[in-house]
C-alpha cells in the first residue's frame, strides 16, 4: 500500500468549497468528452490474446497423446500428462494428483463446494449441508467467489488482508471460535484485488492451525505464473507444508489459462491429497465424460512445456507492464497531491486495490459511471458487497489499450476528487 | 422386438445335454481364438472421428461471431447464436431458449438435477433435497443416467418400455401414487438401448399426466439426428405440447454432439421454458464463466447449418448402417435356430437391445468376457445394475471396425448358447 497523508481533509472549509467547485469543473468538462470506457473486468485485451492465436489452427491434424490416445474419443478422464506436467512446477503439484479438467476453475470451486454440501469431503463425517456453515473471506478478495458462498446461503466472514497474505491471527482466533467454518478463500500469488502475496510463515499459519477436519482452504493459485517484474513469487508447496502439518487433506489448489492463452476456451487444474484428488475423481465419474482432450492438446502444442509457458508469459508481462506503471503514474500525480487515496502497487496479477476517503468509494464509482467510465462497483470485493468503509475500488487495467486506460484513470481521478470534497464537505454542514 | 419361440428349452434332457457339449465344444475353440475384442460403450469409430478432423485445424484464424464478438475473451454465457440457431430445427426449441455450453450434456443433466437439489426448481416449494424423492427410469435404459442419481441418493423406479415409449399406464399410476417423484429420465428418439422412438401419443400422455409441480422430463435427445435408415424419426415439439397441456416447465431438454463431431470435444445443448432457462442462467452465473466459444465457432465452421449438419449424419450413417446389419444378421444366424434371443432393429442412435432367455444374460457376458469379448455388463440397462429377469444384453457395434465386430457378435452368441443351455439343465436338475 502506497500510503499518503490527506490534504483535502486538512483543507479550511472555504478552501475546500474552492477545491470543490475546481473538481466540479473538471467533472462537467469530464462529462462532455462523452467517453465509453471500462475499468471494470480482468480482460485480457485483444493483443494478449493475439499471443495464443496459433490455437485457432493447432493441433494442426494431430490427435493423440504420448501414451498413442486418440484424444478425438471418448476417455481420459484425469486430462492429458504433458499438460498437467507443464504446471506442475508452477502449482506445486505432482503430476498424479494434478487434474487438467474443464474450462474454468470457477467452475470447478463451484463443484467442489457443491459436492461438499451434498457428499461431505474426506474427513468429514457429514455432508456440508447438514448445518449452517461459514467461510473465512481475506478482504478485499474476489467477488465470484463471495457469489458462490451467497449462492448457497453459505455466510463469509470477513478477514483482514496484509502485505503478506491473510491476517493470521485474526483466521486463527475465528477458527477457534466458530467450528461451522468449512472454507476459506485464498488467492496465495497477487491477490485479487491487493496484489499481495502470501508469505511461507502465514501459509504455514494456514495449514496448521486448529481447524475442523473438513476445513479447506480454496487456494486459486490463478496468478501463479502472471509476474509483471524480475521479482517473482516463489512458488510455495502448500500441499507439503500442510502435509508436514498433519493436514495433507486442506489445500484444494485451483488455477486455469484462462488470463495464459483464452478466457473459455482455456483448461482449468485442480491439485490436491491422494484423498481429495481421490474424491474429486469419483464425483467426476457421474459428472463428466472427460475433458476436452483436443483442447488440451492444443495447449500442449502452443506452450510446449514449463520454460515456454514462462516465455509465453513474458509476453503477457510486456503488454502489461506498462499498465500498471499508468495506474500508478496516474495515481500519483492526480491523487497524490490532495492525499486522495492509497494504492497497492502488485508485481502480478491482474488488478491494483484503490483505497479512497471513507465513505466516498460508492459515490466516486457513481460520477464515473455518469462520465462513461465504467468501473467496478464499490463494495464488490467484499462479501455481500458491503464494504464497511466504503473506501475500496477494485481497478482493473488490463483490457483497455495504454492511451484509453490513461483516460479513464484520469477520469476516474476526477470522479474521485469531486466524491472526496462532496464527502468531507458533507461531514462539515 | 423379433421374437422367436424358444426351440432349445423345447429339446429333451439328452438333446440339450448334447446341444450344450456341442456349444461347449464351440466355446472351446473360441477361447483358443485368444480374443480382444470390445462391444461395451457406445463409442464413435476412428473412421467415423475422422469425418469431423477439420475440427483440428478450424476456425483457421477467425475468432468472431456474426454480431462481432471476439469469441477469444469472457463473455457469451449463452453460446453462440450460430450453433444454437443450426440445432433449433432438429431439437425443436426456440434459440432464445436454447443454451450451447459446456462439452457434455451428462454434464447438465448431472448439474441440474444438484442446482434441484439445493435450491428447488421453478415452480417447487422447496429444493428437492429436503425430502427423499424419486425418478422415474424407463427400462432398459441408460446406465449413467441411473449412476447420477445413485450417488445422490435418489430412488430409481422403473418402468417398462414399449416400442412407442414407456409405458403410459406405468408411469399415470406411479405419478398419482407417489408426489416424491421429481423426475423422469427419457431418451425420446432411438432410445438407449432399445432404439424405441417416442409416439405422439406418449409425449402428450407425459407432459400432461397430474404430477407434483416441479416434476421434470430429463428429454435427453442424445440422438435426435443420429438416423440409421430413410425413415427418419420426425421431431416432436415437446416444450410447445407442454405448453398446450399447461406443463411448460415440465420438459427439459439436453442434446450434444458428441456423437455428431468429437466425444470431449463437442459441445452440450440445454432447451426448456422462459422460466426454466431464467433459472439456468442464474445458476450458470455462478458456476461459469462461459462455454468455449472457439470450440462453437469450430462447429459452427464445420458444419455450416442444418442442412450441413444432416448430410454430415448421413455420413455417419454410411458408415454405422452396416455395423447395425450385422448385428442382425448374425444374431438371425446363430441365434434364431435356437430361439435364443429377441433383440431391437433401432431405426437410429447406438445401441442394440438383446434379451436372451431369462437368467442366463450375466452367465453370457461372463463367458464372453472370458474369451476376451468384453460386453457391458448384465443389468447395466437397469437401476442399480439389477435386471430383476437376468436377460437384457446391451449391445454397442459402432466402435470396432465390421470384421472384428463380427468376430465378436459370433463369439458373444457362442457364449450365450452355451449359457442358455447351462441355465435350461440347471433348472431341470
């Protein structure tokens, strides 16, 4: 977190009615560029997915494995080896528990969480339906997973994000208290929003403290391999630590490429213990015919193996990189003046977490969104979408090219100045 | 059905004693062949696999719909209006409410019947786990359909099957005996396995019979245009006579293609009312983040429209019909001499019905098995893997090239002469 003092808030009341009728000029001018622009989503944009266009002609008339399989057929259920062996590495996952499966893996949480509630996982000793439950969800966190816990009247409990991954001794006295705790959500490397990476002392906190048996930790490890510097997060094996722990059967790993080569016509893993890989193969035998071989195949044929995925996502980070710089360039010099908000500044991933003025996110979203820029609504990063201090903005700026990316930042700052002195003026009368 | 007395249980004791010594004779040598030969899932061939190898190669570059998505990134939950608007015709369901998803229809209707599970369906008053509840299950059938509802604990009620559908009688007085039945499996054109077409007759009867509100058809089309001869089974426009019988969220339609293009790598069909498809949406936005839409644009490249898709299942047909005579043939050949078995002429789909005389259906497969002809196994066909009369065989030609179907075919009637005649002196004994 870029933290600042707040000027504007310091600002006498006739210097910030000055300020305001400022931000407000620049808020009708803002309106009258007509713009239609959208910070919303974590989109790659058209010339990322330019990166992964040879899928559109591979796998060029081949169709079987190593093992000789025709992958046109029926079969295969576990996915193809080669593929689950290029992410491997990554993942932190053997290759015999490491399952290359669907699309999505939000799709795949969504299952796991549905057959937990109507099977029970192993260790367990009833179905997660049998009574009310709860998961523990780091804020600010993903919004599709809080949609997944409210789709099925599971309650989320909010839990503090630090630089270094989830507040642990806030999990831990949770855990403690509330044996209806089943899950957490967890996003290890560049957390979505914060960008924050978990440290190997708080994911060892994760996997030992005292928890009920079937408490798992959701790890979408969805931005394992997406750096955008030469610092990269080192993989941690959270499925040995936990197993050192005595709690093999914790992590559900979870990634895809959906954000490496094309968002729906990706592959999505899932790595866990014997036990849950054990467990999710049985559920699939009445869900699934397999997963589409070819597909994956085509994967194979593009990436080839872990150091072309790492060049492959080189690439990414060149289209990327320079994103994020205009975030924070942009940041700093409308923002930073005024003390008008905090920002992290991720090495990965896929978003930067605005911190603004308490009680100004909602407002500042809603001048955007007037002005043509549509920008996630605040309160989406926690659950039931209520931030309490309604002060978190999730921006997405990945999708936009470099120059339109610039102009909505800049509009948004705008929007966001205007909310700001609206707010503390409010405060005032 | 032919049918065809039984000359064999007509045979004296010594006549059958030297009957069984001239099958055991036969058996013999047929073990001596040292076999491999496959007849268990109903699995395109090779040859039948490469009539869709473009899918290898397509879209060749092109990644946009006709409204000008790029089909690359998120979004498109409901699939692409091209392929949806080519299997409107044959699945009879308007595109508006036909959805084209993920890579296999056993996957919807297993995620359907655990969305039901957890939140009820439209027009119930409480999700259908709340209560022990039943199926229907048409007999013989299909064994995945009755493995979703093992695992989930949900009684299986069987129902015989005439040549024009199940049989309406049956299922009336089920329904107005038992309100825990929710739902009702039907394979309404060339039926697995018996190739039975749905009449008319029967469709109305099933839309319109008094059942519990949220009492569903789970209408797996599987085989809507998968014809075997010129006379091709005319769709019936379930969703529209529910409609007239004021049921219009009783069906629910599913149908893939993988039996047209690539098993894994097709794409799966639902089509049902407003209310039903709002309810699928809204479920959907929770698990996906949409279908492979590249994989779509595929289908929609290879097959063109409906016209294309119908000359692409001739094709099919080409190469299925002969394997489809040959099964009769040789059955006609080795079989009727003997009376030994009655089996289906399906006009369509995969699978021919074989029953044999009654208690010698498991001690067949077995000895086939054992001569290296793996059959499905004996009572597969019925819930629980329990066919109360021991003598349904399912019989899938389409994989094995016709010479090594063939062999199999003689080998499998060896082994049930040979099992008849066992089974016909144990009951003299």
């Amino acid at each position: 977190m870029t933290t600042a003092a707040s000027p504007l808030a310091d600002l006498d009341t006739p210097a910030l009615l000055a300020a305001r009728d400022a931000f407000s000029a620049a808020y009708d001018e803002l309106k009258e560029a007509r713009l239609t622009l959208d910070l919303t989503r974590g989109k790659p944009s058209a010339e990322q997915l330019d990166l992964s266009n040879d899928l559109l002609h591979l796998p060029d008339g081949e169709h079987r494995d190593a093992s000789g399989l025709d992958l046109r057929n029926y079969g295969g259920a576990e996915g193809l080896p080669e593929l689950r062996e290029m992410f491997s590495d990554a993942l932190r996952v053997p290759v015999s528990r490491l399952l290359a499966l669907g699309n999505s893996s939000l799709t795949l949480m969504h299952d796991t969480i549905v057959q937990a509630l109507l099977h029970g996982v192993p260790g367990g000793d009833a179905p997660w339906s049998s009574r009310p439950i709860s998961f523990l969800a780091p804020v600010p966190g993903y919004d599709r997973h809080f949609t997944i816990c409210e789709r099925y009247g599971i309650r989320l409990i909010p839990v503090p994000t630090n630089d270094d991954g989830p507040d642990v001794e806030a999990v831990a006295s949770l855990l403690a208290a509330d044996d209806s705790i089943k899950g957490m959500w967890c996003v290890p490397v560049y957390s979505n929003p914060t960008g924050a990476v978990y440290s190997e002392e708080v994911v060892r906190a994760l996997v030992s403290l005292p928890a009920a048996p079937d408490f798992r930790l959701f790890w979408d490890n969805a931005y394992a391999v997406h750096h955008l510097t030469d610092e990269r997060a080192e993989p941690i094996d959270v499925l040995a630590l936990a197993a050192e722990a005595g709690n093999p059967d914790r992590p559900l790993i979870f990634a895809s490429t959906s954000k490496v080569t094309y968002p729906g016509a990706g592959v999505a893993f899932v790595g866990a213990s014997e036990a849950n890989i054990g467990w999710y193969k049985h559920n699939l035998s009445a869900q699934s015919i397999g997963p589409d071989k070819i597909n994956q195949l085509r994967h194979v044929r593009l990436l080839e193996d872990a150091s072309g995925l790492a060049e492959h996502m080189e690439k990414h980070r060149a289209i990327l990189a320079p994103k994020f710089d205009a975030v924070d360039r942009v940041f700093r010099e409308r923002l930073t003046p005024w003390g008008a908000g905090a920002w992290t500044a991720p090495k990965g991933g896929y978003f930067v977490s605005l911190d603004v003025l308490e009680g100004a996110a909602a407002r500042a979203v809603q001048l955007a969104k007037e002005a043509g820029i549509a920008v996630t609504p605040a309160g989406a990063t926690f659950p039931y979408g209520d931030d309490p201090r309604d002060a978190n903005i999730r921006i997405a700026p990945t999708f936009p090219p470099l120059g339109e990316l610039t102009t909505a930042l800049e509009g948004l700052c705008t929007a966001i100045l205007l909310a700001e002195a609206e707010t503390l003026l409010a405060a005032r009368s």
